[in-house]
C-alpha cells in the first residue's frame, strides 16, 4: 500500500488518530507509573486526581482548539470575522496590528494557565506546607509549591511549542494557517517558556538559602536535589529502587535550560538570517531536550506527547518522499542565472486542494551538500498542470484520467556571486564564502562542463555566457509540494513586486494568469463545429483573437509583473507567456541608477484603471520587503509577503 502525502485532504484522520492515541496512552500512564515512573518528579505518584485532571484538561483544550480552527478554517465568514483589525500597527510598540482572532488566542492560553491553576495551586501549597509544618520547618514552603505550579505552566507551554509549525505540517496544511501565523505563536510560545524555565529556576534558587539556614533540619523533609520527596525517597533511595532517577532533578533541569538558552540565541533574527545552518542545526538538540525534560517530569511527557506524534507524522513524509531519486537537468540561462528541470510524479498531487499558483518544494542534492536541504518556490503553475496536459501526438488537451505523464516543474535560481573567469592568486574572503554557498555549488556542475567545450577561439575555459550550454544531467531528492494559501484570482488586478531571485513567485503568478486567460477564451469561444452548424460566418481569426467576452465569469484580467534587478544581473527570462493583460516591466539598478520607488509604481499602475480591486505579491531582500509592506500600507491595498524566515 502507497504511503500517501500529508494534504489538505488526507491529513485529518492521521490528526485526530494522534491526539487520541497519546490521550489514550497517557491516561494509562498515570495509572501504571507508581512503581515504574523514570523521571525526577511523577506527579500522579503524589497527587494522582490532580495529575489526571492536567492530562485531561490539556487534551480537551487541544481538542476544542482544533475544532475551532476546523469552523475557522472550513467557514469563510468565521474566518473573515476573526481577522477583523481591533488596533492597526502603527497604534502599537512592536508595529503589528491586533485582530481578534490574536486576541481569542491569547486569552484562550490565559484561561488554560487559569484552569492549571485552579487544579494545582492548593493542593500543592496545602502538601509543601503542611510537610513543612510535621518536620518544623516554617519557611519556604510557599515558595516549593510556587516552583511545582511554574513547573506545570511550562508542561503546557512546552507542548504548544512542539506543535509543528513549519509549512510542510499536516497542523498548517488542514488549518489553513499561513506560515507567519503559526512562526508567530511558535516564538511567542517559545519566548514564554523560556521565561517560565528561568522563573522556575530563580524561585528555586531563592529557596536554596533557606535550607542552608539549618540544613540537618532541613535535609529529611526537603532534600535539596529534590525538594518534592523526603530524603529516604532520593537518593541512596533507601525506600524506592527509583531514588537515583529522583536525585537527578535538578540535573535534567540545568542540561534543559542550557539547551533552550542555545536555542533562544540562534533563533534570535540577527543570528537565524545570516546563519541558518546554525540556528537549524542546534534546533535538533531540541530533540535532546524533550528526551532530557520528560526525564525531569512525568507530566512533560503527557503535554508533549501530542506534539511530538505530529512531528513524527510530518518527518515520515519528509522521509518517504525524500528517499526517491529523481533525474533532473541543469540549464544556463545568463549573467549567473540557471533553471532546474526535472519531471515530478503525478502522485504527488494526489489530494492537493492546489489552487494556489505559488507552491515550493525542499529539494536536496548529495553532489552539492549532504546534509543540506533547500526551500525553493517553483516557477510552474502547478495548478494548471494537475488538471491537464498536452498530448504529445495531436496537440490537445486531454483530461488528467488519460495521461500518467508527470509533470515538468521548473526552479529558477542565481549564484550568490558571479565566479571571475580567471582565477587570481589571492581570493577575496567574499569570494570564498559565495563559492560554498548552495547555489553556487550547483551552479559549478553547468560551469565545469563549459571546461570542455572549445570557444569560438578554439580554446578550452570559455565564458558560460558565450554560448549555449548543454544542460547538465543530474538527480536530486524533492519534497513537496507546499502550497501558499493565495488567491490572487479573485482580484481585478494583481501586481507583483519582486527583486532578484524573488522573480520566482511572480513567474508562477503570471502563468497561472496565462492559463486562467486561455481557459476563460477556450469557455467563451465558439469551436469551427459550433460556427459550421450555426451558419456563421465570422471568420476563423477573429473567432480565436483573444478577446474574451465582456460576461466572463473570472474577475482577474490584468497581472503586472515589476521586477528590480541589477543591470549587471538583468537577462530576458523565457518564462512568460504572450497573455493579453499580462505586463512585465524591469527596473534595472546599479551603477548610480535610482532604486524603484514602490509607493509610486503601486499609485501609477492602480490610476489607469481606478476602482478595481487590486493585490500586490511582494518577493526579495528583507529590506525590500518592507519597504514595500510600507507602501501598500500607504496605499491601502492587500498584499503578501514571500518571507522564508
């Protein structure tokens, strides 16, 4: 049985199988871990109601949440609702608006603190307290039941932080939910937890003077590695064969702490842009920290567990899509630029809802990097793809049912830096570090063939850009594909902002644009049969000129594509098709020509045409981007940005 893609369509199931699975299973942990519970501190050992009470709680607040973005997700007037603005950006410290659905969410997280609370709060001070009191210890026991509530306030936070957010994730493919969205709570969330750890530690060590005041009195009733038993419970563990898993509370706690501290650094902006490797490979020593925190607390376990089934769920995708080889061809177009071919498998859209002409894929080649795997955004219409396909012997266009062709997708890329024809004796460090750059490496296999071929001069090393280079064979591993949940057809006008590489959407955008025309002039254009039978006389020309009729259905007839590029890296893309309403402008820039005034270009392309709807796609640099972001603000229309961070 084939394995199938976590889609849309396919994902709920896998979904609702893993939420009760670990629910399930974490309910019976609670009832069989008395005299097998491997972690510092095993709360339904001590306080086996209030213990079972967390589980349940936590599996139906994530099971209302889902059931909530469900309706969000499958009602479009709930959703339009949610994203009503209650305070715009330019009202706010941090410059980002406040909808309501932001707001539901952040008081439907207080309310689960609330109920955790409620559950935790007196039972823990009544049992620290009154220990306390039986062993004449009167102070800091307050603080004890203070260390255990931040404790069970970071289970929950931990378990919203292991859901998976990346845009591959069955969470975010079934919801809906944009990749900022889910970025956004995952690092509010993680921001959280760290401060909750670091609370959770200084209360702690604020209650460490106390028993040094008069640690003989203070040791039997709560020792100092782990306060939560009595010192017979820990270790040597006179009473439990499990008192060597007690003694290392505090231990599992720092080892989590400084995986986390490692963690916050790489991820913070400045790191995690210019270093990705970095800020993505310390992010697999969360991986140590899950297994090292559970060891900490029973109930860990219990909250992540529902994170930690999806997380396995989306890397077996990962995993089964990445293991199968696919032959591809690497093509120069110019000035650094090349095109990657290479035939996808019809099965791979088997349940995508793929009516969003921007998708990416995580592509991965062993000759370049073997441990890396890069995001790239398509220049294919995939859409258009999926439905039909050319028949390669009468011309016409056959129905998906009668062809198992696989679809030709096509990545556009440029090398970080132009490689110097002749190599000097002293390379810049600029230089050094572009050549190990992904692209650049990929970009080399084109270039060493070049080596072979003799220029018009005879010789042998040849500027790729002299003539015409044979396309170089290769194979490389896809995953994907990732759909962005746009909809650009359902405006009037669509203009795309991009910069540099970020051509890629904007070429994906104008084909979809491209078959959305053909499709609306093959709709509402007689065939010859229908002109024969009817005894019409128009002329077979003026039948197929392109003018659609004025009572087309589609609302989108005109795409204007704006592209800023360097003169130096500027070359005439073959990619886009002759479409009435479709306009591609370049900007060039360098060589103290003016950058592209965004808010201007927006206002001129919107003048000739007032009154229509219009959405702006918006792909390049960081600092691009928001300029740009300023400028559709400015001029009040709807806009996406292309952030891969």
């Amino acid at each position: 049985m084939r394995l199938k893609r976590i889609t849309p369509r396919t994902c709920l199931w896998p979904l609702t199988g893993s939420l009760v699975i670990t629910f399930g299973l974490s309910i019976a942990l609670t009832f069989r871990s008395k005299n097998h519970c491997y972690a510092g501190v095993c709360g339904e050992w001590l306080f086996p109601l209030e213990a079972r009470l967390h589980v349940v709680v936590w599996y139906c607040w994530i099971s209302l949440s889902v059931t909530i973005l469900a309706v969000r997700a499958f009602q479009p007037f709930t959703a339009s609702c949610l994203q009503w603005h209650l305070i715009r950006g330019q009202w706010t410290l941090l410059g980002k608006s406040v909808t309501l659905s932001g707001l539901l969410v952040v008081l439907w997280v207080l309310g689960l603190y609330g109920i955790i609370t409620g559950i935790w709060w007196l039972r823990l001070q009544d049992y620290f307290v009154t220990r306390g009191e039986r062993g004449e210890v009167m102070n800091g026991n307050t603080a004890l039941a203070a260390v255990a509530l931040t404790g069970h306030y970071a289970d929950v936070t931990m378990g919203m932080v292991l859901l998976p957010v990346a845009r591959h994730s069955a969470l975010a493919s079934f919801f809906r939910l944009s990749p900022s969205t889910t970025f956004a709570f995952h690092m509010i969330q993680a921001y959280l937890l760290c401060a909750l750890v670091l609370i959770h530690g200084a209360i702690y060590a604020s209650w460490v003077p106390v028993y040094y005041q008069d640690p003989r009195l203070t040791q039997d009733i709560f020792p100092l590695l782990n306060p939560t038993y009595l010192h017979d419970e820990v270790w040597p563990g006179l009473r439990s064969s499990l008192g060597i898993w007690r003694a290392s509370l505090v231990f599992t706690g720092l080892v989590t702490a400084l995986i986390m501290l490692a963690l916050l650094i790489t991820a913070l902006p400045i790191v995690r842009r210019k270093h990705f490797n970095v800020f993505y490979f310390t992010h697999l020593l969360s991986i140590v920290a899950v297994i090292v925190i559970c060891l900490h607390a029973s109930t860990m376990f219990y909250c992540t567990a529902p994170g930690l089934a999806m997380w396995l769920l989306d890397w077996s995708m990962r995993v089964y899509e990445l293991s199968a080889r696919i032959d591809s061809s690497l093509t120069t177009i110019g000035k650094g630029w090349f095109c990657l071919t290479l035939p996808l498998p019809r099965r791979r859209l088997d349940g995508c809802a793929c009516h969003s002409p921007l998708a990416h894929f995580h592509i991965h080649h062993s000759q370049s990097s073997i441990r890396e795997i890069h995001p790239f955004t398509t220049i294919t219409h995939l859409a258009s793809q999926k439905a039909m396909t050319p028949s390669s012997t009468s011309g016409n266009v056959v129905a998906l049912s009668e062809t198992d062709e696989p679809i030709m997708v096509q990545f556009l890329f440029r090398k970080s830096e132009p490689e110097p024809i002749v190599a000097s004796s002293g390379s810049h460090p600029s230089k050094k570090k572009a050549s190990k750059q992904w692209t650049n490496k990929v970009a080399s296999l084109v270039d060493a063939t070049s080596m072979d071929i003799p220029s018009r001069s005879g010789k042998y090393s040849v500027d790729p850009e002299s003539l015409p280079l044979p396309p170089y064979q290769t194979s490389l591993r896809l995953e994907g594909p990732y759909f962005t949940p746009v909809n650009p057809a359902s405006y009037n006008t669509v203009i795309c902002l991009v910069a540099g590489t970020g051509i890629s959407g904007a070429v994906a955008i104008a084909a979809a644009f491209s078959a959305q025309s053909a499709t609306a002039m093959r709709n509402t254009t007689p065939s010859a049969q229908q002109l024969e039978t009817s005894g019409e006389t128009v002329r077979r020309e003026h039948a197929y000129s392109g003018q659609v009729s004025p009572s087309t259905p589609h609302v989108w007839h005109r795409c204007v594509v704006v592209w800023s590029i360097r003169e130096s890296d500027h070359v005439k893309l073959p990619f886009f098709q002759d479409t009435p309403g479709l306009e591609v402008l370049s900007h060039l820039t360098g060589n103290d020509r003016a950058r592209i005034d965004l808010k201007k270009t927006i206002d001129d392309i919107r003048r000739t045409e007032p009154g229509r709807s219009t959405w702006i796609y918006l792909s390049g640099p960081n600092a691009f981007l928001e300029a740009g972001k300023k400028a559709c603000q400015a001029s009040h229309v709807g806009f996406f940005s292309a952030r891969w961070s």
